[in-house]
C-alpha cells in the first residue's frame, strides 16, 4: 500500500534550547515578557531577524535527524542577541515553504534566524527491530508491487517477522517526496514494529492489452490444449504485432486464466483465448462391441458398468450375453457414442468429451478409423449434447468406398457445403461446393447422390432451381449443367460405360409408373432399362443398404447402382396385402418391413441370392403377447411386447431371444 504525508494544520513544532543546551515542549510557547506590550501585525522585516544563522545552523543542526527542515526562534531580542533560550521549529508539511513560516514566526512577535537549515544526525537503524528476512520480502512481494515505487515488510510481534508469518508489504509509491529508508526507520520510533532493514524495488508491471487475441490463438492455439486456456505476452511493445515473440501462459480453466493476467509481469498482453490441440487420442477395436442400453446395463459385468447406457465398448459376447468389456478409446476424456462400419475397412466413431468453454456442454467430434486402428482422421466437430441427430447426420453425409453410388476406392465426406474425398491411405482433399448464385442455398446428402471420377450428381432442394438434380466439377467444385428433369433420382454409376442410372417417373392420363434409364452423365440420351407401375413419392427420403442392395423409401423397389438391376417385387408387398407397413429396417441380409399395427409379424425382403425375381414374404413371431419392432442391434431386431418386456427377434426365423443384454452391436 502507498503511504502519503497527511496535511497538518500545525506546522510548527518548536524546542526550546537553553543556554548551553535544549529543552521543552514541542507545542508550548513562552509567553512574551510583561514589559513588552503586543504590537499590531506587520510584514516580516530584519527587525525581527536576530538569531544568528550561523550559530542556529553549527550548533543545532546535529540534533535533528536528516531529512528534518528548521529553524531557530526566540521570544525575546535579547535571547536572540545572546543565543539564550533559543527555540528549534520543524518544517513538518512539503505544502509551506521556510519563507512562509518565518514570517508567521514575525507576526507572532517571535525572533528568528534569517534562513532554515537541514539536520545532519544520521536517521537511527534499530538492528534488533529489523530482523525480518529481506530475501523472502523481497521474492515474495517484489511481484505485487507496481515497478517504480519501493517497499518493505513489517510484522507487528516478533514471532511473525522471525517466522515470517503476518507479513504487510509497505509501499512507498514513485513521486512521495519521503525517502523509504525514511519511513522504514520511521516504523522503529513512531509505531515499533519489526521490519526488513532495507527497502526493494516493485517489479509488477500493469498490462496493457494490446495484443490481437484472434492472432494469439492463430498463431499458438496448436500448442496448446483444447481444454486448456491461454493468453499472449511480450514486453516490448514492438512486438505486439510479431507472432513469433509471442510468450504463452497456460491455464486450467478460462477463470484461471482470467484471474493471472494482471499480474502476469508483462507489459502487454491478449485476452484469454481456447487452445486449438486436441488430445492425443487412439482407437482399438476387438472382435465385437456393444452399447449396452439402460436393461444392459442392470445385469452387466462391473467391467461393463463404467461406460454407461449410451456408450460403445469392446466386448466379448456369450450366446448373446455381455461377458466382459474394454474401452475403446485409450483416453478417458473420450466417450464413443456411435460405431458403424463405413465399408469392410472403416469404422465412422462419433465421440463426446468436456468442452471446457462454460458457454457450450461438450465437444461432439466425427472420427474415421482404419478396423485395426492405425490409421486415424478427424472429420468434423460441433458443441453440444449428444443424440441421434448426430448419428443420423454422419451417416447421411458419408458414402463408403465400392458402393453403386461410389465405385472408387476412396470414401467421401459432405460437411457445410465441403466435400471431403478420403484416399485409402487417410489423406484427405477438400472440395468447396460452389453455388449458382451469391444467395444461392442448397441441400444436398451423400445418401441422396452418386459420384463418378470427376462428377458430384445430387438429388437435393435448391433456391434457385426447380430441379431435383444438380452436379457438380470434383476437381474445381464448381456447379455444372446437367438434364435430369423434375422427377429423376440418381442411384448409381456403370463404371464401365461411364453412365449414369436414374429413376425418373412416367405419367400416363392416370396412370403412373417409373422407368430404370442409363444415360449420359448430364442426364441426356436416356435409354429405359426397366419400368415399373409405380410413382417416386418421396424423393428426399433416406436410402437403407442391405448386402450392397438399396431400398428408396418412396420408390418401393430395390436396386443395385453398380449393375443397374431394379427387383421385380416392390420390397414391403407382403403377399396377401394384409400388412399396412410403418417403419424399413436394414440387417446384414434383408430388408424387414414393420407393420403399423401391434401384429405378431413383420415382412422380409432378402437381398441375397437371386433377390431380383424372389418377392418379399411374411415371418411369424412366436411369442404370447404382441409387440412393437423399434429398430435393430446388430443382425437382431429390437422390440417391446405389451407388458413392457424388451425382446430380441431373429429376423429370419422370427425366433424370440429373451436374454441379450445389449442394444447395439457391432462386429
């Protein structure tokens, strides 16, 4: 703390010195002599100047400390004539001048010396008062002190300087016109208390915060944590603007952080900004996984327990029983929330971890990794809660390599308008989707599209255009023309011919009906392949994939894009008609239509074997009550029954499987 003069409404203070000597009281002063009468108050003159100012200055000056300002005085002329009684008033405010008291001293009818003279007595140093420790004030507090003012410490017993406990920094702030060696001795005689023996210079400098933080984070977010927090520093203010001088401080937290910078002891400074490293974070995965669900988890192993009811691990399965689990991922911050093959080589993660930007809850991140973990690469990231929105979001956007749709050997990524193609060695190029016009938007999906060696083909909605098809260049990303018309869905890509198969409606007076066409790449010179009496009524509805055949809700017919093959039978017809269906589920073999109605059976297309000619048919379930299918785990269906039970069905035999304990699974 800073300690200044107070302003005194006394000024004098005055010590009568004796004939050989001094004495008397600082504020008594003796009252003239009876014969003199008072005089009525008139400027100073040299009548009243009779102390010799060299006797005033030789004899008295060693009395007063250094530092102390005075003069000599006298009640009477004879005693200043005869330096007899001599009176020794301080100067004790900077706020009045030697002139100014002297001519106080002259209209009080008082005699003085013509000027004031400094003390000359060394100011006292009491060894056993200064025994606190100057090497621990001044580590201590050198840094909590603004540089250009001095300090030293104090304790008010002796226990607390010896032991160096209930220390106060004393600071004397730079333009008090006192010495601080002044005051410290000062604490020895006014106030006794135990101080340093010597006074330190302040170190801490006020920062000034002028250092761009977006150029902090640019510059040296990649060195730092992403759940970590830092700022940018430099003293010089020449560098404020040179990245490479740039000095980082790193923190815990963003309070952390905060709460550091203004003692940071750096001249100029950036606001506290996020790290911009990801943890270092790998993936492993044994013959099976599993997400164990809120029934699984209550009779899991202890092994299994930890990961909750939402998160993938590592497990071994036992006649559809969890038998032990392993983490996935080898850092704890990582919690895998969605596992799905994308190929026969690939996994697709999606993971969560602690955000720990209090603005947002965590950080939800897209992973890509090779099946024996080696090879790692970040898709995409976003904040927020986890659900299926952001399983549904990856595995519309993504499209596995050697499918109808993609008949490359690499895998393709649409995020915000960028298309990312993903070679089988991991390397990614990004391709910007360039639009028609400025305010041209767009909505596209990769389940809704189909790629060639130099051509993005997408069916999507569009601002500016009524077309349902839009392409465009994979090598600029710049939109193309294409001929598709109002009606057509892309499905797949004849390599061979370099041509296009589409299904494109057909009306009739009343009737309507859909046509397989090859065409052009543009979509011109159509050829119809196949037609079917039906209607496109849904043309941005998902497409489910079973054993490299896809199903179009809103189509009703499988197709194959590689070879151009359309099935015979519309896929949820069951053969008498009499199921009215309400959910397609895709497994590993077949499409299974669900019914709306709580029916004890469900409709199953096969996509092995000749699937083209074989028409759908009816699989009854054994079981007592009826039940509602609510999707699939693994090559299992999942369903509730009436009284609340959940089951697992085989979607083959229609077989109820009352004991597995998980509710994905994925091998």
């Amino acid at each position: 703390m800073d300690f200044k003069l107070l302003p005194l409404i006394t000024v004098l203070s005055i010590t009568l010195i004796g004939c050989g000597g001094g004495g008397g009281s600082d504020d008594s002063t003796p009252p003239p002599e009876p014969e003199k009468p008072l005089i009525p108050l008139e400027p100073s003159s040299n009548r009243w100047v009779k102390v010799d100012d060299k006797k005033c200055r030789d004899e008295l000056s060693s009395q007063l400390f250094e530092g102390d300002t005075f003069l000599c005085a006298a009640a009477t002329e004879k005693d200043a004539v005869a330096f007899k009684n001599i009176f020794i008033s301080h100067i004790l405010t900077s706020d009045e001048t030697c002139e100014d008291v002297i001519k106080k001293h002259h209209k009080n009818n008082l005699y003085t010396s013509s000027e004031c003279f400094e003390g000359t007595k060394p100011l006292p140093v009491f060894e056993e008062q200064a025994i606190i420790d100057n090497s621990r004030c001044e580590t201590t507090y050198a840094s909590t002190i603004q540089k250009g003012n001095k300090f030293y410490c104090t304790a008010e017993t002796k226990n607390d300087a010896e032991s160096f406990t209930n220390i106060m920094a004393m600071s004397i702030y730079d333009g008090d016109t006192r010495n601080c060696e002044e005051v410290l001795n000062s604490q020895h005689i006014s106030n006794p208390s135990y101080t340093t023996s010597q006074c330190f210079d302040g170190e801490f400098v006020q920062p000034q915060w002028s250092i761009d933080s977006t150029k902090c984070q640019e510059s040296k977010g990649d060195s730092v944590p992403d759940d970590q927090y830092f700022f940018c520093a430099v003293n010089d203010e020449k560098d404020i603007t040179n990245s490479d001088a740039f000095q980082v401080l790193t923190y815990s937290d963003m309070n952390e952080c905060s709460n550091n910078q203004y003692q940071s002891g750096y001249g100029y400074i950036s606001s506290c900004v996020a790290g911009t490293m990801p943890p270092s974070v790998n993936f492993s995965f044994g013959q099976t996984q599993v997400k164990l669900g809120r029934e699984g988890l209550t009779s899991a192993p202890e092994s299994c327990v930890q990961f909750g009811e939402d998160q993938y691990a590592n497990a071994d399965v036992i006649n559809g029983l969890v038998d032990n689990c392993a983490a996935i991922s080898d850092n704890t911050k990582y919690s895998v929330h969605h596992l799905s093959k994308v190929g026969n080589n690939t996994y697709a993660v999606i993971t969560s971890r602690p955000n720990n930007n209090y603005y947002q809850n965590n950080l939800i991140e897209y992973f890509l990794v090779s099946i024996d973990g080696t090879k790692k690469l970040k898709l995409s990231e976003t904040s927020g809660v986890y659900n299926d929105s952001y399983k549904n979001s990856l595995l519309d956007n993504i499209e596995p390599a050697n499918t109808g749709r993609n008949q490359s050997d690499n895998i393709y990524f649409l995020s915000d308008s960028k298309l990312y193609k993903i070679k089988p060695d991991f390397t990614l190029k990004t391709i910007q989707l360039g639009a028609l016009h400025p305010d041209d938007l767009f909505t596209i999906s990769l389940g809704q599209s189909v790629i060639t060696n130099d051509l993005l083909i997408a069916n999507g909605s569009f601002s500016h255009s009524t077309l349902q098809v839009r392409g465009w260049d994979l090598r600029t990303g710049s939109p193309v023309s294409l001929n598709y018309g109002d009606d057509s869905i892309v499905i797949g890509h004849d390599k061979v011919d370099d041509k296009i198969y589409s299904l494109r409606t057909v009306k009739d007076g009343y009737n309507t009906s859909i046509n397989l066409v090859k065409s052009d790449l543009n979509g011109l010179n159509p050829v119809v392949l196949e037609t079917r009496n039906s209607s496109i009524y849904n043309n941005h509805s998902k497409i489910l994939t079973s054993n490299g055949v896809d199903y179009k809700v809103g189509v009703d017919y499988a197709f194959d894009g590689k070879s151009g093959l359309l099935s015979k039978n519309s896929v949820c017809s069951a053969p008498d008609m009499s199921l009215n269906v309400n959910e397609r589920i895709a497994t590993k073999d077949a499409f299974i239509c669900v019914p709306y109605s709580n029916d004890k059976r469900f409709v199953r297309f096969d996509t092995t074997g000749d699937w083209v000619n074989t028409p759908p048919y009816i699989v009854d379930v054994e079981h007592d009550t009826t039940f509602a299918i609510t999707g699939s785990a693994g090559n299992l269906l999942k369903a509730i029954d009436s009284s609340g039970a959940s089951l697992r069905i085989n979607p083959t035999t229609g077989k109820v499987l009352l004991n597995a304990s998980y509710e994905d699974f994925v091998e």
